[in-house]
C-alpha cells in the first residue's frame, strides 16, 4: 500500500499519539483520573494524547482547523480544513484495562469527509481510508460483510446508562432491532466499532447521541470499504446529528427500517 503525503501525516500523529496511550494503559494504576460527568471519565492520558495530536497535525498542516474532544473547536487560517480527533475514544474501557480503545482522526475538506485514520494501541490494529482510494487494516485491503439478511447480522448499537435523559429512547432502538438479528454488540468505542463493520467484523452499526469525533474517522472508513453510511432518516447529517446507521446496503435498508419503527 502506497500511502499519500496526507496518510503518511495523520498515521504518523495517530502511532505517536499511541504510543503514549499504550505506556499508560500499561501503568493504569499511576493515571490520575479526573471525573468529567457520571460514567464519562477523562484522564491525563486522554489530555496528552490530544496535545500530541494538536501539535503533530498543527507542524505538518499549519492553519488548518480543529475540532477536539477535550480541546474544543479551533478556527483555522485556512477555512476549507479541519480536523476531527478524539484522542481517545473508549476511555471507561482504557481505565478499566479493557483492550477495546481508539485514537481516531479525520480531515474534513470543504466541508467533505476525505480521509480518516483509527488506530487501537492495545492491540495495534490501524485502519486507514482516503477517499477515492479504499480502506485498510494493517495494510491489508477491507471490505464490508457480504451479508444480507437481518437474521443473520451481527450488529453493533450504543447503551446508554440509566439515569441519561436518553436511555428509554435507546431501550426503544434496541428493542426494535435485537429480535430481528443475530446478535447486538456494544464494545464501548463507536470510532472502532465502524472500523469493525468496514472490515466486516460487525455487519451493521446504529447509534445516537454521538460527536463528529467519534464518527468522522469511520464514515471514511465504512464508504471506502463499499458500506452505506446515514444518519437514521436516511440523510447525510451524522456530524450534525450525532446519530448514524452503517453497513453494506442491506443491511444499512434494513435498520433504517427497523430504527424507524422504534
């Protein structure tokens, strides 16, 4: 695989970013942990990561825009760029030594998803995907599933915590989907989770309530591996929305149809 000038950027800042991440996940016990909300914790780790990746992506393409987990949004010199990144997308796994984690970038130009790199420390799965030229895992060429029937799909689906103002409409999308599948998965990454329907892992995702960060990466992804990706209407507004299904197109049209009914 013959990478990009850009691929060759945002690898570079996401290894880096992970590296730090995989020393810390190895040392859990001397994280200081802050608590940012109920069951929404951020750690020192988390920070640093982002910094890196500020700084990294800052030096390779100076005034391009920003928009950050913990950072926030900063506006760019040049207005036609900007950056989603979460530093670290499955933080409650991480501080729960759970392997199940993500550093995730991607570049919005012009308002267009065109490239996204997402990159698990733990294990050193680094999925990347520019668009127009496919998606890959470890250099290796993915696809979505092949699979068509509901029945037979192994679906990834958001579970939100008691108490969250969400939490019957999200008891109302799994109901609606869980006896019409194989199965239902909730890994606590959704960056990851859509790398894992690009590479045919899970053969469909639906969730809600999320930021661009934790989509931007893997709408790339998904489309480059010849997947569908919306928000639940059918629509192109997963940045705005927060919500979005995936998968390849019989699956995606069944759990539109299926969330539609919820």
């Amino acid at each position: 695989m013959l990478r990009s000038p850009l691929m060759n950027v945002m690898v570079a800042a996401v290894l880096k970013a992970g590296k730090g991440l995989k020393r810390d996940f190895g040392e859990l016990e001397n994280l200081q942990v802050s608590t940012k909300g109920p069951g929404d914790f951020v750690s020192i780790a988390d920070k640093k990561a982002e910094r890196t990746l500020h700084q990294e992506l800052e030096r390779a393409r100076p005034g391009y825009g920003f928009v950050m987990e913990e950072g926030g949004v900063i506006e760019g010199a040049d207005k036609t760029h900007r950056w989603h990144i979460d530093p670290l997308d499955g933080t409650t796994n991480f501080l729960h030594g759970v392997p199940f984690f993500a550093v995730s970038v991607a570049l919005e130009r012009e308002g267009m998803l065109v490239a996204g790199v997402i990159y698990n420390p733990a294990t050193e799965d680094l999925f990347v995907a520019e668009r127009g030229k496919g998606a890959f895992h470890n250099e290796r060429r993915i696809r979505v599933s092949g699979r068509r029937l509901m029945e037979d799909s192994l679906i990834g689906m958001g579970v939100m915590r008691v108490g969250r103002g969400q939490h019957p409409a999200n008891l109302a999308d799994l109901g609606a989907v869980m006896g019409h599948v194989a199965g239902v998965r909730n890994f606590g990454a959704v960056a990851l989770e859509l790398a894992y329907v690009a590479s045919g892992r899970l053969d469909g995702l639906a969730n809600r309530w999320l930021s661009s960060w934790d989509l931007a990466a893997g709408i790339v992804l998904v489309r480059e591996a010849g997947g569908f990706v919306s928000d639940i209407r059918g629509g192109d507004t997963m940045l705005d929305t927060g919500d979005i299904v995936a998968g390849n197109e019989a699956i995606h049209k069944g759990l539109l149809g299926l969330i539609a009914k919820a």
